[in-house]
C-alpha cells in the first residue's frame, strides 16, 4: 500500500547513522511512503470476509447454545416420556385407591350404594337393593307402603266424629253449649240472646227504658259509693295545749290545707270544741280561704264556760266554696281569756 505525506517543515532531523533513514531534506518534501497490513499490525485484505463466510457456513458455529432441531427433539421425547416426571405411577395408583374404596371416601358408609342409586335416579341404572331399614324391599315397594299408610290415617281422620277436639264444630253454631253467630251486620241476633229485666239477661226496648227510668228515680241507686249531696270532712286543725290568738300574717303562717280533690267543695259545717273552754271571756274562730274570711258577720264563737269544755258550730258562710287547689286556713281571733285550751276545729264539706 502506498501513501503520500505531507509534513510541516522542519529545520533539523536527529541525526542518525542509518542511510535509510529520512534526513531533513526527505522530511521537508513531500514524499510517498509504503506500508504493508503487517506495518500497522492488520490482517491482509480478505481475511475478515473470509472468517465471517466460514462462520456462516458452519452447521453449528455455537456449540454452547441448543440448535432449533435439539430443542425440538427433546420436547417430543418429553411429551412421549410415560412418565416424564416421575410421579405418574403415584397419582394413578391414589386414583384407584380411591375410586376402589366403597366404605367412607367422603364421609358415606356405603359409597357402591350412593352409585346405585344415582343410576336409579338417573334412570340409568336398576332399583337397588335397599339397606335392611327397609326389610329388603325396593324403593318402589317402601313408597307403596308409605302411601297406603297415609292414606289409612287420613281415612280414619275424615271418619272421626270429632278429630279436632280443640276446637268447636260448625254444627255447635247457635246451639246450646255451643257458640253464638253473627248476623250480617256483625250482630249477635236477638233469638241467640236471653231477654228480660233480670240481672242475667238482656232488657230490650220499653224494658231497658223502664230499668232505666227506676234507676234515675232512685234516691241511691249505687249505694257503694258516696253521694255528691253526702257531707264529708275536708279537715280537722287542732290546738294541744293553751290557745294564743293567730292571724295570717304570722311567721310562719298558721296550717293551710289544700282542695287537690279535682272539683269544687261546698262548705256545709264548721264545728270547734274546747276540752278546756274559755274564762272571763268568749273565744272567736274563723275560717279563711286563701287568707280571706268566709265568715263575716258569721265567725264560730265558743261562749264563756268559766273553763268548762265547749262545743259550737256553724252553718252559715258568706263564701261558700273552696276551688280545687285552694286552700282553706283557721285562726283564732279571740282566745277566751287566755285560759282556753285543746282546741280543735272540723270543717264539713259537700262536692
């Protein structure tokens, strides 16, 4: 190979003894130089299309790496192997283990039966022979029996005079000991019912208009319980001891008694006693509703009995009633000398 070279010039060349070598004039002209492959270490022209055909030609240039014809040939030995991973023969011996085993396989005592009998289901197979429960008969003959059975009790049901004795029979409708009907309206009918005036039958029309005309009429028609127009006692204020005068506006007041009855109460009766009556002087009571007089001009006044006991009463109020939740209060406006003692004071009501 030949190559022309230009170099930069140069003043000097190191000297050398060597003929060969270039001097500073050859180095200073531009000059042709030869050099081989061998010179720069290269392989001759042809050598690398050379190795690259040889490569390609070769049947197998990777011995280290499976051809496509060797892979393939290993999975069809695989594929066609008996038993290519060594566990085949273990598996088809569990199978016919268990498809062999008639006894408990899945928690069945008799597995060979179960089979029958699906075919019978089915209606692959014939009728099994049942276990001895069912006396050797067939399926088809237990059926039988079972229906003829039934059919015998639900004769002997129907012919019963009475298979439901808890409850009443249609027949006892409208009969005695039996059960009343209704009529269209949902009206026990007149005919069913026992009709007069007495305490254990039914008045109807002018009848239950006379009952009900003597009842009215009757002074006390409900003896057991009290008449609005019967006097009762609302409450009694005492006094153990010697009495002192007391007025509403004492600390703490004198005792109230509230109406929490429900309704309106009519005075009727106020009545006072003394075991100890007054001396040297009457003694005056009086009765208050809400702190206000109910007896102006008509106060309960005990007479001088010189200490002797003393009783008195009154019927006579300038107000008359105390309203529900009202309250109703005694004072003693004069204590009869001061020697009067034990005084007790009852007020009487209606309402």
């Amino acid at each position: 190979m030949t190559a022309s070279v230009t170099h930069a010039k140069v003043s000097t060349v190191p000297a050398s003894s060597d003929p060969d070598d270039i001097t500073t004039d050859d180095w200073n002209d531009p000059h042709d130089v030869s050099i081989s492959a061998a010179d720069v270490g290269a392989d001759p022209a042809g050598t690398a299309a050379s190795a690259v055909s040889t490569h390609e030609g070769a049947g197998d240039p990777h011995p280290t790496y499976e051809t496509s014809a060797e892979a393939a040939a290993k999975v069809t030995t695989h594929a066609g192997a008996s038993d290519p991973h060594g566990d085949r023969a273990f598996a088809t011996s569990a199978v016919g283990t268990h498809e062999s085993d008639t006894t408990s396989v899945h928690g069945f005592t008799d597995t060979a039966n179960i089979a029958r009998i699906a075919g019978e289901l089915s209606g692959t197979g014939a009728s099994p022979t049942v276990t001895s429960s069912h006396s050797g008969s067939t399926h088809a003959a237990v059926q039988a029996a079972a229906e003829a059975t039934a059919a015998s009790a639900a004769s002997t049901h129907a012919a019963a005079s009475d298979p439901h004795t808890g409850y009443q029979k249609e027949s006892e409708k409208s009969a005695a000991n039996g059960y009343a009907s209704l009529s269209a309206s949902t009206k026990v009918p007149l005919a069913e019912l026992p009709t007069g005036t007495s305490s254990s039958t039914v008045a109807l029309g002018d009848a239950a208009a006379g009952l009900i005309t003597t009842h009215e009429a009757a002074s006390d028609p409900h003896t057991g319980y009290r008449k609005e127009s019967d006097w009762f006692l609302l409450t009694t204020f005492s006094k153990q001891g010697v009495v002192a005068v007391t007025t509403e506006g004492d600390t703490p007041p004198p005792f109230r008694f509230y109406n929490r009855i429900g309704r309106t109460l009519t005075f009727q009766m106020v009545a006072a006693n003394a075991t100890i009556g007054p001396s040297g002087s009457t003694s005056t009571i009086d009765v208050n509703v809400d702190g206000t007089t109910i007896m102006t001009g008509t106060k309960v006044v005990l007479p001088d009995n010189t200490g002797a006991a003393s009783t008195v009463t009154q019927t006579t109020f300038s107000t008359t009633t105390v309203a529900d939740g009202h309250y109703v209060s005694v004072n003693v406006d004069t204590a009869g000398g001061g020697a009067m003692q034990n005084l007790m004071v009852s007020i009487w009501v209606t309402g």
